[in-house]
C-alpha cells in the first residue's frame, strides 16, 4: 500500500499570500490530502515558511526589526490565512525555526559535495569596504549596461527587463550606505547540473509522466542546464557545515533556492519528533512505497522537476524522486495579476468577515488553474454560489430536513422493504449523473472532482422532485417515508463527499443528520472500509435543520 508524502511550496515570510498563491498551491494540496485520508491512505502533509534570503534580510532591516522577529510575523500572518480558509498541514514549522533543519541542510551539502556534485570556485564579487560586506544583488544598484536606465538593480532592470550581471553594471552603488563597492575574490560551491542530468536526472525526466502543463513547460530545461551557485556571502541563512571553513566558506550560508526544498525532509523530522518517532521520517522519503507528490505554481516547475530531484539523488541515500508535481497556472484577479507590490490583492479579512470561508474555498476550488491560467472574480463566486451551494445544496437540505422536522418529529422516517428496492433503483440509476469526485481528485482533477459533487447533490433534487414526497404523504404514506429516508441517506453520503471541499459546512450538516464524531475522521462513501449505503436506523432523531447557504446579494447593486 502506497504512502503518501505531499508538501505544498513554503511561502516566502515577507508578505501575506493571496488568494494566486492559495489556488496555486496550498488549497488543492488539502483538498488531496483530506480525500485520501478518507478512502484510507496513509498521508504527510509538510509546509512551512521559506525565512531565509535577501528579501527578508532587506524587509527586516527597512522595518528595523531582527530578522527572527520579521518572519516570525509573517509567518504568524500567512497561518491566519490557512486557518481561515481551513487549509490544515499535519506540520506548519519555517526554516530558521526548525531545529532540524540547519543540520539536514548542511548534510545534503556533504553528501552532495562527497558524491561529487559540487563544485568550488572563486570568483569576483562586489563589495563593500564601509559595510565590510559582500553584497548580495539586492544591496546594488547602478546603470543597465543594456539600456542606460540608471535605477537598475543587481537583479534586474525595471526598464529593459534585463536579468542583470552585478559586476557589469555602470556605476554601480551600495544600497545600505551609497558607497561605490569594490571588486574582491571569494570562494562559493555550485550544484553540478549538468552532471546530474547526464548521469540519471536527464533520463528520469525524460521518462516520467507529469501533468501535460507540466510536462510542456519541462521540455526545454535540460538543453542548457547550468552550473548553480549554491553559497552566498550573507549572516542570514543555513551556514556551511563548520569543516568548510578554511577552504572558503567561513561567513557563507546556503542559498536560499537550495536550503528552501531540504526543509521539506527536515519538518517532516520535525513531525516525527513531536509524535515521539525521530527515526521515522525516512519511511516518508525512502522506498518504493513512498509517493511524493508536490504542489504548486508553475513558476516553482524547474526547482521541483529538475532542481530538488536532482538533490536528493545527488546524495546518494536513497531518496524517492517525486512521483507526482502537479503544478497549476497563474490564479489572477478580475483580469489582472494578483500583485502584493502593486496592490492588486483582495482585503481578506473582509472577504471572511462578509462571506463564509467555506464558500470562498468551494469557489476558488471551481475556478483553479489547472491547466491554463485563471481568475478570482467576486461576480462569479456570488453567481456560482446562489446556484450552486444555496440553490443546489443548501435548498435540497432545508427542502428535506425541515419537511421531516415538520411532519416527521425530527426523525428518519422509515423505510419499507416493500419500497427499498425501488427507491435504490430511482436514485443509484435513474436520476442523473451520479458519480465519485474521488476519482477526479486523485487525477488532481479537482475542478471536475467539484462538478461531480454538485452533479450528485442535483441527483437528489431530482429525485425529490420525482418522488414529491409532500403529495405521496397523503396518497402512500409507506413510499413517502421511503423516499425521505432514501434522501436523508444521500445527504448522509453528500455530508462526507462535502468534507474535503467544505470541511466546516460538511461538519454542519452531519450533525443536521444526527451523527456523532466528526465527518472528516469518516470513510468515503464507496470505500472498502466505510459502511453499506444505507445505514440509517429507522426513527433515528435527527439534529436541528437550518440554513447552509444564505444566498447572497449581487455586488454589483451594493452601495459604494
């Protein structure tokens, strides 16, 4: 039996995510997790904050705030926002908090280096004598040598979009004082690629099969694969193992780029500490039961396809290359990037104080961009919510359950054998498209997963329709109760099919239906373990019905 390790990308603790970075990466991955959970997989589900890197060391210091406390705000920040959306990982730990994590990062780098993948070298650099540093990109500017802009950075050109060579910049300056720095020697260690590729990587890529999106956007990376600098002259990061010193790496830390995926393996080390297990994360990243699967955007493609598998085979462990990276396209927002640095965020806070989390997790759910690039529109989710989960879902369960609470006392009505057989043929066969969403989901066909679970609500409506047990009350008393009881057990099934898309409004109406425990701790309908379709005691008391859905008002006739 295959066990399943599934991690989403870390997000970067120097902002709040947005609704793109939820639809890339993280929403997806537990709807997954959650519905293997319930057709019984054994599953590990690692995140955390990425809290390493230039970007954070600049946002700290322009905040003036140590570095521990500023991505310790973010990453408190990013938690809310998961939380709120009810994206639940088995462990939530960040890179400079993990205390596995400086020493799994330094072991893949001797492990790397002593298999002969790495590669040292020196090299100029710009620095700076007023700060005694070398300066990372970030920390310099200067004139493009491409276009004369002079507000070019050491990364790029906010002109002419040139990725730029620090040291051939004209003029170039420090950023932290305004000096003009100098060129000096230093010592950094580059992965070894190109000899990845050719010795196994190459092939493997060549030879897996990945997600069409994905595999379209793989093709090219292995023609010109590089050398790729793995060290930088920085006090914020994971530092070379302490050996390394007297062959230049005294004062270097491992690049963000290649600390950042390690932390994968060491928060699931992490995990299996705190369940009192320290020795068994190697039964989550080692063997051919393993199945590693990682979520996220496609931007993140080359590091997760090429980059990290070429990592953990380079150290010569035993290390599962990843069995599945189903990335998604670009999550925009009503015809426009979502964009942190440019505003272009929706006000989250609001959105969950104005509408019910679950019905934004639903939407964002029928709207990823799984193949192609997408969009968040607040129209839209109004419009597919009123017909979706208010008329479709929400209506069929204040349609039967109050019904029931009316004339019924709030209990099962019974089910005749006289009728069981007929009721079972109406609603299994012969009231619409009647499937399992997932089947869907473990193709991370998660759009079609949502179609196939309104689709089976809509079964039930039409059933109801067919059956009106309101008039039959009077004419077939027997056949009513049949067809009341049928539809308390479909809602009963509709309840755990809900549980992975809606966590919090699948609870609700399980215990609409008077049951115990939590919904999300039971089987999925149609799995071996989980219980025959009819499972209902005859008279059983039912909880109290009320509303799921509210419907919601068009936001175009809202006041401004």
């Amino acid at each position: 039996m295959p066990r399943y390790t599934v991690t989403s990308a870390l997000p970067y603790a120097n902002g709040p995510i947005h609704f793109g970075h939820v639809a890339g990466a993280y929403l997806p991955a537990d709807l997954y997790v959650r519905t293997l959970r319930m057709l019984g997989e054994e599953v590990a589900f690692i995140c955390g904050t990425d809290e390493y890197g230039v970007a954070i060391t600049l946002g700290a210091e322009q905040a003036g705030v140590p570095y521990e406390e500023y991505v310790a705000g973010w990453h408190d920040t990013i938690r809310g926002t998961f939380e709120a959306l009810s994206i639940e990982f088995d462990i939530w730990s960040g890179t400079s908090r993990c205390a596995e994590h400086t020493e799994t990062a330094q072991e893949f780098f001797r492990a790397l280096d002593k298999a002969g993948y790495l590669a040292r070298r020196e090299e100029e650099q710009l620095y700076c004598a007023t700060d005694d540093m070398f300066l990372a990109d970030r920390y310099i500017g200067g004139t493009c040598y491409e276009c004369g802009h002079t507000g070019a950075g050491g990364d790029e050109c906010p002109s002419c979009g040139t990725w730029i060579a620090p040291l051939r910049l004209e003029d170039p300056i420090c950023k932290i004082c305004g000096g003009t720095p100098e060129k000096r020697p230093t010592t950094h260690w580059y992965l070894d690629l190109p000899k990845l590729r050719d010795e196994h990587i190459g092939e493997w890529i060549a030879k897996h099969e990945w997600k069409p999106n994905v595999s379209a956007f793989i093709k090219n990376l292995l023609k010109d694969v590089p050398q790729r600098a793995i060290t930088r002259d920085m006090k914020w990061g994971v530092p070379l193992p302490p050996e390394y010193a007297d062959q230049g790496g005294e004062g270097k830390v491992l690049y963000v780029w290649f600390d950042a995926p390690i932390a994968y393996v060491s928060f699931t080390k992490e995990l299996c500490a705190q369940r009192g297990d320290p020795d068994g994360w190697e039964r989550w990243w080692k063997g051919d039961d393993v199945r590693l699967v990682h979520f996220l955007g496609k931007d993140n493609i080359p590091f997760h396809c090429m980059v990290f598998p070429s990592m953990l085979h380079g150290t010569q462990q035993g290390y599962t290359l990843p069995w599945q990276v189903p990335a998604n396209e670009f999550y925009n927002l009503e015809g426009g990037k979502f964009s942190t640095s440019e505003g272009r965020i929706l006000d989250t806070t609001d959105l969950f104080e104005r509408y019910e989390s679950d019905a934004l997790r639903f939407y964002i759910i029928t709207t990823l961009p799984e193949t192609a690039d997408a969009e968040f529109s607040l129209q839209g989710f109004v419009t597919a919510n009123n017909a979706h989960l208010a008329g479709n879902i929400g209506n069929l369960v204040t349609r039967v359950l109050k019904f029931i609470a009316k004339n019924y006392e709030g209990r099962v009505p019974d089910l005749s054998e006289e009728h069981r057989a007929e009721m079972d043929r109406e609603i299994l066969e012969g009231c619409g498209s009647f499937g399992d969403p997932a089947l869907h989901a473990q193709a991370f066909q998660f759009r079609r997963a949502a179609e196939q679970l309104i689709a089976n609500a809509s079964v039930a409506n039409v059933f109801m329709q067919r059956m009106e047990p309101w008039a039959l009350r009077k004419t077939d008393p027997g056949r009513a109760a049949s067809s009341l009881n049928t539809l308390c057990e479909w809602l009963l099934w509709l309840a755990r099919w809900m549980a992975p898309f809606m966590p919090g409004k699948a609870q609700e109406l399980w215990e609409m239906l008077g049951q115990p425990g939590r919904v999300v701790d039971q089987h999925w309908p149609g799995s071996p373990e989980a219980s025959t379709w009819r499972q209902l005691e005859n008279g059983a008391a039912l909880g109290t019905p009320a509303a799921l859905f509210p419907r919601l008002d068009d936001p175009s006739q809202e006041p401004a």
